[in-house]
C-alpha cells in the first residue's frame, strides 16, 4: 500500500490528488514566531482618509478608542490598517483591512501599520511531525518542489499568513512542499 487514501486521477489544474488521509506525510507547525508588535509603529491617524475594498475588510465592531482600534489590528498579522468611521455615525466602528493602500474618504480616518513586526525568530518550528499533513485545500497557500525541510520552512516564513510547512510523502515521484494557513494540520 502506498499509505495514502486518495481519489485519482488527478483534479484539472492541480497537482495532488484528493487527499482524504496523510499517512507519511511531515509537518511543522509555527509557534510563536513573531516578536510582539513595537510600539509607535502606526502612521498618525490621517483625516478624510478611509476608502477601501470591502474585499479587503478582515473585521469590524463598535468603535472604543483610536488606541484600541491600532491595539485590535495588532492582534491580527494579515491587518495593515485601522480605520475609524465618521464621528456623526449612531454606531461609530472600527474597521480592520488587509492592505495598506487607504484612500480619501470624508470624515473618516485612518492610521497604516509602517514597520511593525520584527523578523520571524529562528527556531519556532515544532519538529516536523510524521504522518501529520491532512488540511483543507481552502487552507493551501502555495505549493512547490521539494528542496529540504529547512528550505520549506524558511519559504514559508516569507508570508505571514503561512502557520505550517507540510511535505508530501518521498516515495512521490514529485515531492512537494504546501505552505497551510492554519496551525491545525491531522
């Protein structure tokens, strides 16, 4: 037995099969790879300013503060601005989006992370675990050839939304490495 569960052929325009197990599959888990946010790392809180794709909206609540608005980006790698509606509003809210490219709207405002993160600390991988590798193809961020263990890892620090580095099994005859956007990987 090959020690994978899978549906064949293969999916047009992709290069796995429906995994349905992971049996010899490896992965590592990020744990803790980012130093916290430093402070001051915000632009100033620009006026007229608030313009963005609802594509781009991660999240929204009732607004509180212009302090905790940047507090409630940092808490999110993937937020690159904290944007507040206009005064005037019944319900005032904060709004949390994905890019930092805001542009003019009246009366609102908005602060843009500028230099926030410190570079990802080295060694906060789990061991690469085996027989771990099963996640969801909503999950996939990207996909390559197999190079090392460290080399996936190393490529998957290059984005923030990457939580595991998954390798596919070496009898492949292709080996490849996934970069997974969630940590919870079966």
């Amino acid at each position: 037995s090959s020690g994978i569960n899978a549906e064949w052929p293969l999916r047009p325009g992709v290069s796995t099969p429906v995994i349905t197990s992971r049996s010899q599959w490896s992965a590592a888990i990020k744990s803790g790879c980012r130093a916290p946010p430093k402070q001051g790392c915000y632009t100033e809180y620009k006026n007229n300013v608030g313009l963005f794709s609802d594509a781009n909206k991660l999240r929204q609540r009732e607004f509180r503060s212009y302090e905790s608005c940047k507090e409630w980006c940092d808490e999110y790698d993937d937020c690159h601005a904290a944007v507040v509606s206009p005064s005037y509003w019944a319900y005032r809210e904060c709004f949390l989006v994905s890019t930092p490219v805001i542009t003019s709207r009246s009366q609102w405002s908005a602060a843009i992370k500028s230099g926030c993160r410190a570079p990802p600390k080295q060694g906060c991988y789990t061991e690469y675990k085996n027989n771990v590798g099963l996640f969801s193809d909503a999950n996939k961020l990207r996909q390559r050839e197999f190079r090392s263990y460290e080399s996936c890892k190393e490529w998957c620090d290059e984005y923030d939304d990457c939580h595991a580095a998954v390798v596919s099994p070496s009898y492949w005859a292709y080996r490849e490495c996934f970069l997974v956007s969630t940590p919870v990987i079966t």
